[in-house]
C-alpha cells in the first residue's frame, strides 16, 4: 500500500483541525507518523512471509517423509539389485529447494514495489503542506500570533516565547514581527507576575538576609519564565 497525496492531506488537516501549526513543524510531524505507517507495513508483509515459508517449508517436508516412506516399502518388495545407485532408495530423490522456490516468490523488490523512499516521502509531505500553506490553511503568521497571546496569558516572558517558537520552526525574522505587532509592555507583565507569585512575601524585613533570599528567589522565578535582565530590573526598582 503506498502513501498517496490524499493521505497526507487528510492527516495534515487532521493535526491543524487539533490546533495550529508551523510548516516546519507539521512536516516533522507528518514524516514521523507515516514513517511509522510505512514501518508496520514493512513488518506485516515479512510477518506473512515468513508464515508462508514456514507453512511451504512444513508441507514439502511432509511430502518428502511420505515419498521415502513409499519408496522404502516398495524397494522392500522388489528383487534385490546390486547396483550402487540403489543402495539408498533416497539416493534416487532430491528434495526439491522449496526454501529458494518460495524466495522467488518474494522477490524484496516486490515488497516495496510501490513504497515511497524516505527522501520520496518527505518531498511529497513538503509539497502538501506548501498548498496548504499558499491556500491559507496553514500560516507561521497566524501561528506565532496566537501563540503570543496564549504565552502572555500564562505570564510567560519574550525570551522564553521566542525560544519556543523556534523549535516550532518559526523564523526569526517572522518571530520579532510577530512579538512588535503584539505590543506587549513585558515589563508591565513581569511586574505583575511576580506580584501574583510573592503577593504573600515581606521584602521589606529588616532581616537583610531574609530579603536577599527572597529577591534572588524571585529573580530566578522570573529568569525561569523568560524575562530579561532589564525587566527583571524593573521589577527590583518597586
């Protein structure tokens, strides 16, 4: 059975149907799953194979032990002859080579006679996604977009976003578009993260230890989240 464009279409707006992807990111995705499809088929047909050889291989044996049986009892039966090319009645039989009939049958070649090569399969996946892209139903744009504003959501800072979206294969160029047309005030939001996060701190002890604990605390949370040095900053100047 071999991939055929349809395939991948279908599964490719199966994963954007689930949520929003970046080109890059569905094309991985994609090669893995019918790389996958394409390895269990590969599996099933040397399964069946190997059913069927062993089922010939059975079956030939029984007929050879028959022969011999046939031709023993017959050879009991008949006048003694002192010629050496009957001394064994076997010497008179050759089991035919059922192991090489059968892998003719099965020519490897024959297995992946209509199967996409690695390289194959990943132009296909390409080219799919590149009509979905130019169609508008797949956009890095529309991706990072979103992406923002769920990150900011979850008080998450610029760094940590961008980092993300360069695994999703989003580029460079696309991300800081993408992060000036959003308008986000990051300093603004890592002031009230950490306000939200230590709400219940005193930083304002007269232990001085207690609260160079509790700034570097509060420093490696918003680290941790992605913020800069400077908004981390700006959240130590309140």
């Amino acid at each position: 059975m071999s991939i055929t464009p349809t395939d991948v279409r279908r599964a490719a707006m199966d994963l954007l149907a689930r949520r929003e992807h970046g080109a890059g990111e569905l094309c991985e995705k994609l090669l893995r799953r019918f790389n996958k499809v394409l390895f269990s088929q590969r599996s099933s047909q040397r399964s069946s194979q190997r059913s069927s050889q062993k089922s010939l291989h059975r079956s030939s044996k029984k007929s050879s032990q028959k022969f011999s049986a046939e031709f023993q009892s017959d050879a009991a039966d008949a006048p003694v002859d002192s010629s050496p090319e009957l001394e064994s009645g076997f010497d008179l039989y050759v089991e035919p080579d059922y192991q090489s009939e059968s892998e003719s049958e099965n020519e490897p070649e024959n297995e992946t006679e209509n199967e996409l090569n690695p390289e194959q399969l990943r132009t296909l996946i390409q080219v799919e996604v590149d009509k979905l892209t130019s169609s508008g139903l797949q956009s890095d744009a529309r991706l990072a977009e979103a992406f923002i504003r769920s990150r900011v959501n979850r008080g998450q800072g610029p760094m940590k976003v961008k980092m993300e979206l360069r695994q999703k294969g989003i580029g460079d160029g696309l991300i800081e578009q993408a992060m000036a047309e959003a308008e986000v005030d990051w300093q603004a939001l890592a002031i009230d993260v950490a306000a939200r996060k230590f709400a219940r701190e005193d930083f304002s002890s007269k232990d001085s230890n207690i609260t160079a604990k509790l700034r570097a605390k509060r420093q490696r949370f918003l680290q941790q989240r992605g913020f800069s040095f400077e908004q981390i900053s700006a959240v130590e100047r309140q």
